[in-house]
C-alpha cells in the first residue's frame, strides 16, 4: 500500500480516460456487500463524491483531492 501511496504521489500511475465517477460505478456494481450498505456506498458516491470529483479523470486524483472529505 505504501509503494502505490508513493507512486500516485509521484504520479508514476496507470494512465487512462476514465473518471473518478465511472470508476466508482464500476467498483459498486462489482463490490460484495449487503444491499444496505451498497445503498449507503450508492448515496455517499452520488451526493458527495460524484458532485466534487466525478469527471476527475482518475490519474489526476491525487491524496490531497480526498482532504476535502475528511
């Protein structure tokens, strides 16, 4: 986890199109978890992450973007 850390911050990462949101769509459709946990996990996506950082492409999220959530 620490050399991943360290890549991202580096920016020494896969490089795609893909968004932050798309990303995560797909990550929910595939993540085991019970139905009401998905819902929060849906609702928590949709209500915050989504609106501040879902066209983000994903190689542009950096650690400092999720401050915004802490």
């Amino acid at each position: 986890m620490n050399r991943l850390l360290a890549k991202v911050e580096d920016q020494d990462h896969a490089r795609t199109r893909a968004t932050l949101g798309a990303a995560l769509d797909s990550w929910l459709r595939v993540h085991e978890v019970e139905a009401n946990t998905r819902q929060g996990y849906e609702a928590y996506a949709r209500k915050h992450i989504k609106p501040a950082l879902g066209q983000v492409p994903v190689g542009k999220v950096m650690p400092r973007c999720w401050k915004t959530f802490s």
